[in-house]
C-alpha cells in the first residue's frame, strides 16, 4: 500500500511540476533585460492597433480574419502584438477610428470589450503577448482631446480642419488638467479591473499582456508642460502599478523627440520606479529626414539619422539599467505610393537596418531589446485611400493614407526580412 502511495504521490508530483513548467508566466525584466519563460526575450514585433475591433462582434468586427492574422504572424514568428485598447468620443468623425470603445466618460461599448478578451483569448492560445495602450495624444483615437472636452475646455480641434498647430496648441492644456486626468484614471481603473469574459482570468492575472502602456505617443506639446507632463506620468504609472503588481508598465513615448528635444525630460519619465522599460519610435518621412520623392536615395542617411537617435536613447538605457524598444518605426512605399502592387525596396532596406541594430545588440547582450514595425496590414484590401466606414482595417489609422506604412500579406519581399531577422533572433535563444 505505501509503494503505491508513494507511486501516485510521485506521478501528481511529476505532474504538477510539468504543468509548472509548461504554463506561461509573466514577461519581467531582470537587470537590464527582457525574461519570458525564464529565457532571455528579444523580438520582432509588430502594430495591430485594431485588434479589438477585429475581435469584436459588432461594427468593424471579423472574428475569422483575426485569426488568419494572428496564424500568419505566428507562423513568421511574430509574438509581440501592440494593439490600442479601444478609441474615445463620438462616431462619424472623419480621421478618427471607429467604433469606439469609450463613447462618453464612463460609458462603455460593450462589443468592443468583447473583443478585446477575444483577442487576447486568441493570443494566448498561440502563446502570444501584448502591448496595451490605454490613451493617445492624437486625434485619430480620442485620448487627450476627449479628455480635455469633457473636462469643459470646449471642443477640440480638428487636425484636418484646423491644422495640426491648432490641435496642438489645444492638446498642451492636457499636461496641467486635473479633470482631464481623473476621468483618464477612472478608465484605467475600469480596464485593469476586468475579467476576461472567454477565458474567466482576471486582465491582472493574464500573462498574455505584456505590458500595459499609458499612451501612444505621450506628449507635453511645449517645453513649459514638461515639468506638469512628468508629474501626470509619474501619476499615473503609480495608479497602475497600484492596481496591478503583475505586469510591465511602459510610457509609450517616442523618446526624446516626444519630450520636446529634451533627453534629460526622457531620462526623468523613464528613471520612474514604477516605468520598467524605456520606448522610442522613429519616423524618417515624418520627420524630414526623407524626402517623399526621393526615398531610396534618402535611405542612407535616414539610417545614418536611426543609428545616432537609437544611440543616444541607448546611452541613457545604459544608465538606467531598462531595457528598450522601438516600437514604432516605418517608411512609405516606393514612390510614396500607397497601393498594394507598389515595391517596397525602400521600406525593405530600412527594416532590415533597424532589425540588424536589434539582433546585433542582443548577441552583445546590450539593451536594444525589440522592435514592432508599424504596422500590420495582413489580408486586408483598402478601398479608398482614405480610410472610410465598412473599408478593411489597415495598418494605417484612420487619418492616414491606407497603405502608407503597412505591411500586407502579399508584401513578400518585407515579409522576408522580417522572417530572417525572427530566426535569427530564436538563436539568441528567446523562444
């Protein structure tokens, strides 16, 4: 009797260890660096800011397609997804997403909640994580104009009416606005205190979040805000930190160039107890170091332009013991062309620089930890070039040209590069 006690206790023992072993536990950083399954974790990923929408049932959404998405990914080796949590304010703007998640501050559109525990239900199955970002300071979601509006400031303007100097010089209000910030605190606390209503976990618990993200692209929008902007981000990484020990939190910035030009604001949002990683985007048509009609002959120096930004992010990494990500980064098709038949030789020398700075950085055991390409167009086939109610979901949000920076499936050359730089990557030994 005892030789089989000890036998079944041996075999649930055994047992219990393998389950220990195969169930997915949380993406930490570990002096300096990425850890995922107790290996290090270095990666190529990618934009999908539309994956709830696509997960849900209602407008916009296409549960068959996200899952072709998420299987053609997988299968590149793509398992870093950053997807926006949902959109603020009212439908039928031209430039902004739609549906919205948010409709009015504290009224919730269920059907895209819906899909956002779809997709990280998805997600998990195919051993997937993702970036969450839960506010923007551009139109084309909501984020800080929403904010603002309902704060009482009055409505915000159109960047496509008004001009981006208009916009800009009504968002800067957002930095100093406690109002605004409490309303953003209360959607944070709605999101972080969900459970998944497909898979019964708690978001809190759910190691398919990588990271939640307090905004896309974060910006005081004067170099007067910058002291009041540090302060709402020291707040609110500390809202969420409070609310949940588990996972990576992380600001969204685009690095310096989102802090005014000023490296030492960067480094005081990201020296943050609470910020566990550093981010930067980088755009080399939007910010004048290409020319739209001269791409290729520009992409020498907009790399030469990469390598310097990267490094000096780098630096101050180093200092910190974070890790980073570029997160955002792309380049127009050839031609500044945005149809799905146009080359993409520019776009292919780029992303091959900036994944060779990534992989060269992780074989040195530096800080330069992944990348997500901007963005994820997959199977979808625009319409108009500006994107219109019922058109597919591109990588290319709503006040964009679709096609400009996505990445399709038929883009076969890109896809290429992405898939040498994934294996190269799985030998550094983070799968």
């Amino acid at each position: 009797m005892r030789t089989l006690i000890s036998v079944l206790v041996m075999a649930f023992t055994m047992a219990a260890c393998q389950n220990q072993v195969t169930e997915p536990s949380f993406v930490k950083v570990s002096d300096g660096h990425f850890v995922r399954d107790g290996k290090p974790y270095y990666f190529v990923g990618t934009n999908f800011w539309y994956g709830a929408i696509l997960g849900s049932e209602g407008q916009g959404g296409d549960r068959d397609r996200l899952c072709r998405e998420l299987d053609c990914m997988k299968e590149m080796g793509i398992d870093n997804l950053r997807v926006l949590v949902g959109s603020d304010g009212e439908r039928g703007i031209t430039t902004k997403v739609e549906p919205t998640l948010q409709e009015k501050p504290g009224v919730y559109n269920d059907t895209i909640l819906a899909g956002l525990d779809f997709l990280l239900q998805e997600m998990g199955k195919r051993k997937m994580v993702a970036v969450l970002y839960l506010n923007n300071s551009w139109e084309w979601s909501g984020g800080y104009g929403f904010y603002l509006e309902h704060a009482g400031l009055g409505k915000a303007p159109r960047p496509n009416e008004d001009g981006y100097g208009a916009y800009m010089k009504f968002v800067e209000q957002y930095a100093a606005n406690e109002k605004a910030h409490q309303l953003f605190y209360d959607y944070i606390r709605f999101i972080l205190s969900r459970t998944n209503r497909y898979t019964g976990v708690k978001y809190i618990d759910d190691p398919t979040i990588m990271s939640w993200q307090i905004g896309n692209e974060p910006r005081a929008f004067s170099r007067e805000a910058l002291p009041a902007f540090e302060k709402w981000l020291a707040e609110a990484s500390g809202l969420i930190r409070s609310l949940d020990p588990n996972h990576l939190i992380s600001i969204g910035s685009e690095g310096a160039w989102g802090c005014e030009g000023d490296y030492a604001s960067y480094e005081r949002i990201c020296s943050d107890k609470n910020v566990d990683y550093c981010n930067i985007h980088l755009w080399p048509y939007n910010w004048s170091w290409a020319r739209p009609d001269h791409l290729l002959d520009d992409l020498a120096a907009s790399c030469d332009s990469t390598k310097n930004y990267i490094d000096r992010h780098l630096d101050i990494c180093a200092r910190l013991n974070k890790p980073l990500v570029m997160e955002e980064f792309g380049y127009p098709r050839d031609g500044f062309k945005f149809t799905k038949d146009i080359t993409t030789k520019g776009r292919d020398g780029f992303y091959k620089y900036v994944f060779s700075l990534v992989g060269d950085n992780a074989q040195s055991g530096g800080h330069f930890a992944g990348c997500n390409f901007w963005g994820w167009g997959g199977f979808a086939n625009p319409k108009h070039e500006q994107w219109m109610v019922g058109d597919d979901y591109t990588g290319d949000p709503a006040q964009e040209a679709q096609g400009l920076n996505s990445v399709f499936a038929s883009d076969t050359s890109t896809i290429n590069v992405i898939r040498a730089e994934v294996s190269r990557m799985s030998n550094i030994g983070n799968n």
